[in-house]
C-alpha cells in the first residue's frame, strides 16, 4: 500500500510541473477569434474555378507548406489550419466567401488572397472589422496605405515600381519606342499603364492603348490593333491566360516586337510554353523570386529545400511553375510573423509583426533581396531583377533594380 502512495506521489510530482507550465502558459497567452493554444486558423480566397484559375497554385502551395510546419511541430506549438474559400475571380464573390471566414468561420486573418480587384472589394470591409489582410497575391500600390487602411500589408513589388523598371529599360535600349499597350480592363492593368506613362515620362510615347475583359474569349482583337498602330514594343500587362494569348497571336501574325510581359505571367510553363517556344523567345518580364528552372540553381541551398519541400508535399505539381515559388515563400513570410507573434497571437499583435519584419532572408527570394517593411512603409519587396527568355530558360540581364 505504502509503495502504490508512493508512485501515485512520484507520478503526481512529474506532473506538477507539467501543469504548472501549462497553466502559465494558458495564462500568458492571448488570442482573438481563431486562435487557441493548439490551433491558427487562416483563410484565402483563391481562383479554383474561372479564367484565372491558373493562379489557384498560389494557395495549393501555400497550403502544403503549412502541412509541412504542421508535421514538424506547428508554429510555437500550435497547428496552421488555412481555410481556402474558391472565388473564381469574381469581386462579389470574394466578399461572400471573405465574409463567410471571418464571420463563421471565424479565421484569425485573411491571408494571399489573390487580385486586385479581387481585394479591392474586402479591404474596406476587413480594415473596418480589425482583420489583417496579409500577403496579397496583386502587386497594386493601394495596399501600402498605413493611414487609411492599418490592416492591410501586400508583399510582391508593387505593379508600379515594376511598370517604371520597364519603362527605364525602354527609354536606354529603345529610346525612340513606339509603345503598345496590352492591358486587363481593372486596378491591376491600370496601375501598370498609369505607371509606364509616368516612367516615360510623356503619354505621347505610348501610341496605342488595349483594355480587355477578364469575360474576354481571346484578345486577338486587342493584338491585331496594337500592331496597326505602328507600335515596336508592347507591354502586356495581363493575367497568364491572357499573356499566353497574347504572345502567341503577335507570333501567329508574323510581328517582330519587344515584347514585355508582367511578372505575374512569368510562367514558363504556364505561359511561354503554351504560347509555343519560338513565338516566347525574347520576350522579357522581371523577377525577385528564383527561377526553379534554372539548371545553375541545382547546387543552391535554397533551391534544394524547395525541390525537396516539393517532392515530399506537392509530389504531382509542375516544378516549373513559378506559383509554387511564391506560394511556399509567402507562406514562409506568414510563418515569420506567427513565430515572432509568440503567445500574443492577436490580430493587433499580428499585425504589429507584419508590419515590423527585418532583413527576412527566404530560401528561393533571388540574391540581394530580403523582406523587410516598416509601420511606415508596409510593403515588403522592392527589388526587381530584369530577365529575358532564351527559349529554354529566364536570363538575367542588367542591375538588380532597388526601388
């Protein structure tokens, strides 16, 4: 009998501590809605059907690599449950499903949501609710507005900063450029195009101008217009469906122009090659992640996480995509900020941290980038490097390009 006691006490000491911690823990830690000690909940609105559908990788990798800090402990012991709501690009369907996360599914915050106009339609709505909308997939210069809008943080180079390393290249390699424009008819091809005029510094340079619809069956029309207009380089600020289109036609025809392509295109796979190799050949766009079809990233340390990342948790996905790049990176970002939340996992503290990151070095960002904001400045890239296709690859050419 005395011996039973004294296990029962021995038992009972082991866990006091345990308790104990426990306790401490419960008490020091504070949470809003979607967050306990063992779970954060986030939620994306992505394309999983429409025209842009193609973008939907971006969550899908995201996803995966929260199932991989899942396996390996969760973030500061708790497990990143990602809620991915299909929108289908359309902006009234983004408020409804946005809604239904916040409201009834009660996520922490929204997160890598993808679009311009797609956002635009919830920002006001999750700034007048408290609930970071963190990450975005769109590149507009409206997400970095602390003042009117504190609960919005976007991540990739702005469109602007973009549009002005394109129109610097255009005024030193073609100073005499007659300029096309192709663009998405929304916030996304606007900024684009207000842009260019102003790194040209005159609208005159630009002689023709080519709005589309993402409704839109092609944009042959567009194409066919834009040559008529004598233009010798063409800037096509659309979405890959699009820029697919696009490229091809312009080869179909038999046109010879500089081609420029925005970055969000940039997929070889997705793009260039079903545009057919020879008519992508020459074309150029930009950078700040890694080319993961690069054959000289073989022997880089950040690239072999990725390929092994890849291998292990989206086995059946193209490697050559680069939205699996920036899912897994943006994902890689939101980790960060969770991490340095600690066990103040509230939404003013998560904000707090989105908007403070220092010097973030990320395995596949491109050499000489980091992430890093301020409460002042929130967007976290700004540096772009210029690239062009060979047919088989993206090159690098020029400076890296710090704005």
């Amino acid at each position: 009998m005395a011996h039973l006691v004294r296990s029962h006490l021995r038992a009972a000491l082991v866990l006091l501590p345990l308790i104990a911690a426990g306790a401490a823990r419960a008490e020091s830690a504070k949470y809003d809605a979607g967050a306990d000690d063992k779970t954060i909940k986030i939620g994306t609105t992505a394309p999983l059907s429409g025209p842009v559908s193609a973008f939907a990788q971006i969550a899908k990798s995201a996803e995966a690599y929260f199932r991989k800090v899942n396996d390996e402990g969760g973030v500061n012991g708790r497990r990143i449950q990602m809620m991915i709501a299909d929108d289908a690009y359309s902006p009234p369907k983004t408020v409804e499903q946005t809604r239904r996360l916040v409201e009834s599914d009660e996520v922490l915050l929204i997160f890598g949501g993808v679009g311009t106009p797609t956002n635009s339609a919830v920002h006001k709505y999750l700034n007048d609710r408290k609930v970071p909308q963190l990450f975005l997939g769109s590149g507009a210069a409206k997400w970095d507005d602390p003042k009117n809008f504190p609960w919005t943080v976007g991540w990739q180079p702005t469109y602007r900063d973009e549009a002005i390393a394109y129109a610097k290249y255009i005024k030193a390699s073609h100073p005499n450029a007659k300029v096309g424009v192709l663009y998405q008819n929304d916030d996304l091809g606007k900024d684009y195009l207000k842009a260019l005029e102003e790194g040209l510094g005159s609208t005159e340079a630009i002689v023709a101008r080519a709005p589309y619809e993402t409704s839109s069956p092609t944009v042959d029309t567009q194409i066919l217009l834009l040559r008529s207009s004598g233009a010798d380089v063409v800037l096509v600020a659309a979405t890959p469906k699009f820029a697919a289109q696009a490229i091809r036609k312009i080869g179909e025809i038999g046109w010879k122009p500089t081609t420029i392509i925005s970055n969000v295109s940039a997929s070889i796979s997705g793009v260039l090659e079903p545009a057919g190799r020879d008519n992508s050949t020459g074309v150029i766009s930009s950078q700040y992640l890694k080319d993961s079809t690069d054959p000289t990233l073989k022997d880089d340390s950040g690239y072999k996480q990725w390929a092994a990342f890849m291998d292990k948790y989206l086995p059946d996905a193209n490697k050559s995509d680069w939205l699996n790049v920036y899912g897994y990176t943006i994902a890689q970002t939101l980790v960060a900020v969770l991490k340095a939340s600690g066990n103040d996992v509230t939404r003013a503290n998560v904000m707090k941290q989105a908007t403070s990151m220092r010097d973030l070095h990320l395995p596949m960002l491109i050499n000489g980038t980091v992430v890093s904001n301020s409460p002042e400045h929130y967007t976290p890239m700004t540096s772009l490097q210029l690239i062009r296709y060979d047919g088989t690859r993206w090159v690098p050419f020029g400076d890296l390009i710090k704005n």
